[in-house]
C-alpha cells in the first residue's frame, strides 16, 4: 500500500489514505511489441480504516466493487467494451442501453 498524510477535518482524527495496486506486467504493448507494466488500483483505505476494493478483468476494466460494508457490486460489459449490466448489493441487475 502506498499511504499519503492527510490532516484532520471537522475534529476527526485522520491517519492516512492507502492505495493498494496490482501490477499487470502482461498487459498493454509499446510499438517494439514488448509488454509494458500497467498499474490498477485494487484498493483504497480511507482515513477512518474503511476499505473500497475493486476487481478488474483483463482490459482493466472494473468487474467489481467491495464497499466498507462488504457489500459488492457488479459490472458487465459488452462485445464493443462499453458497459452493459449493472448488480448491486441487492442483486437487481440494471441493463444499460447505448444509443
């Protein structure tokens, strides 16, 4: 995790916030062909210790995300990469519509 200081607001104390990322050394190529690391941000630890973590597919994309109170969402996307479906917590799926 990499932490940046972040002072106290409104009589809260803060510590810090936390960014955790996963390196995906086999993604994304430069003109020579070689793989290029990418970084993805999997999580953040806000200042009071809750976390937001986020899973990604193998575009980067972001497929999930686990709130502070464990609860997750879900993302879809389809063939021409835009999103498709959105799953709360509630399982109610939304179905978007690109025009």
């Amino acid at each position: 995790m990499t932490a940046i200081d972040v002072p106290a607001h409104d009589g809260i104390p803060a510590s810090n916030i936390q960014y955790s990322y996963d390196l995906q050394s086999d993604m994304g190529f430069n003109s020579g062909g070689s793989p290029i690391p990418i970084l993805h941000r999997t999580g953040v630890r806000a200042r009071l210790g809750k976390c937001t973590w986020y899973g990604r597919d193998r575009l980067g994309r972001v497929v999930m995300v686990k709130d502070p109170l464990n609860r997750i969402t879900g993302y879809s996307y389809c063939g021409c990469g835009g999103p498709e479906t959105i799953t709360d917590a509630r399982v109610k799926t939304t179905t978007l519509t690109l025009q």
